[in-house]
C-alpha cells in the first residue's frame, strides 16, 4: 500500500503529533495544578468542580452532535457551504 506523503512528510507528521501531546500533557499538568488551588483555597468544592465539568462536557457532545447532524453526508458540506 502506497502512502499519500513523502517519508519527510510522514516525519514531519509525527513531529507536529508529539509536539501536540507534549503540549497537551503541559496543559493537563497546569489544568490539575489550578484545579487543587482552587479547592484548598476554598473557591470551589470538588464536587463543584466535578458538576461543572461534566455540565461543559455534556454541552460540548451536544454542540458536536449538532453539527454533525447540520453536516451533508455526500458533500461533508453543512448548510452555509461550509467543510465540517
């Protein structure tokens, strides 16, 4: 099987996929170190904490599922002509 990038583009691919997981990884890092802050300091509790995340999760599947049902299957165009 023939790829669709040259070997120089595939390590280049790669490259840009670990720099995105080592960016990812910092922000998690951050993500939990303000997470703790904010329940020793009392702003929030972790039950707070918790609702709240599962409140934007359930949002952002809902938002996707939208947008997914605005897309046409044949062209992968939703309604204003735009590529989802």
């Amino acid at each position: 099987m023939r790829s669709r990038f040259s070997p120089l583009q595939e390590v280049n691919l790669i490259a840009k996929l670990a720099d995105l997981q080592e960016i990812a990884c910092q922000n998690t890092v951050v993500l939990h170190a303000i997470m703790e802050l904010l329940i020793q300091k009392g702003v929030m509790s972790k039950d707070e904490l918790l609702s709240r995340a599962r409140a934007i999760d359930a949002d952002i599947n809902h938002r996707m599922e939208l947008v997914e049902y605005d897309r046409d299957p044949q062209t992968g165009l939703n309604d204003h002509g735009v590529p989802l």
